[in-house]
C-alpha cells in the first residue's frame, strides 16, 4: 500500500509533466498538414482504416429488416451499404428509424385489439399475441 507522501510525489509529478507540456509555443510553418505516403503512414491510409473501422462497427450494429424474396443479393447488398453510409454520417436517424418502427407496430396492435374487440364484442381483456413483444 502506499502511504500518502508518496502518493502526493507522484501527483505533484504527473501535474509538473503535464504543465511542461502546454508551455511551448507552436511554430505554425512547422504543422504538418497532408502527408504523401512513404514508408509510413499517410493522411489517406489513416481516413481510410477510420472510415472502414466505423463502416464495419456500423454494418455490426445495425439490424435491418429481412430481405423480401424477390431482392436479389445485390439490391440486398445495395440497401445495408446506404445504411451504413447513413449510420456514418447522420448515427442518430438509425435510432430514429427504429424508434418510429417500433411506434408503428405499437399502433398497428392497438388497432387490431380494437378491431378483434368490435367484431367478437369481448369486453377488451384479451390482447392481440404477437411476434414480438412491445
């Protein structure tokens, strides 16, 4: 364990280091903006690996509704990219979009309720069973 003194030294030194950092100042005609590529990495590679780290991220997390029988994999393949195009650039229209889904069906299992309700003339303590639970 240790004792308090020693615990003080070492914050007393993390604060030093980080305060002699920030005392520079910056040479602005020495900021590097695009880098070409070499042996290292560049600018592009470096958007590039983001872009498809995100883009995967994205496709994992998203959960799009099956595809109907007649779409091919190719238009299937076409709708997942333009969602993750779409979960990249504006993330929070994905929840959205869930969010008014589920609302709908929401709505869809109140209507049904009523209308079964009409037609049997039960007095409504019955629910419509569904495929998935709301």
């Amino acid at each position: 364990m240790l004792s308090g003194a020693t615990i003080v030294k070492c914050i007393i030194a993390f604060v030093s280091s980080v305060s002699a950092i920030g005392i520079g100042t910056v040479n602005t005609t020495d900021t590097i903006g695009f880098m070409k590529e070499d042996n290292q990495r560049d600018t592009i590679s470096l958007l590039i690996s983001c872009f498809a780290t995100l883009g995967l991220c994205v496709y994992s997390a998203l959960h799009l509704n099956i595809p109907r029988k007649a779409e091919g994999s190719y238009r299937t393949l076409l709708r997942e990219f333009q969602w993750c195009v779409l979960g990249l650039f504006a993330p929070e229209l994905i929840p959205y979009t869930a969010w008014r889904q589920l609302a709908s069906a929401r709505q869809l299992r109140f209507e049904i309720e009523n209308a079964r309700r009409e037609r049997d003339g039960t007095d409504g303590n019955e629910k419509v069973e569904t495929a998935f639970v709301l």
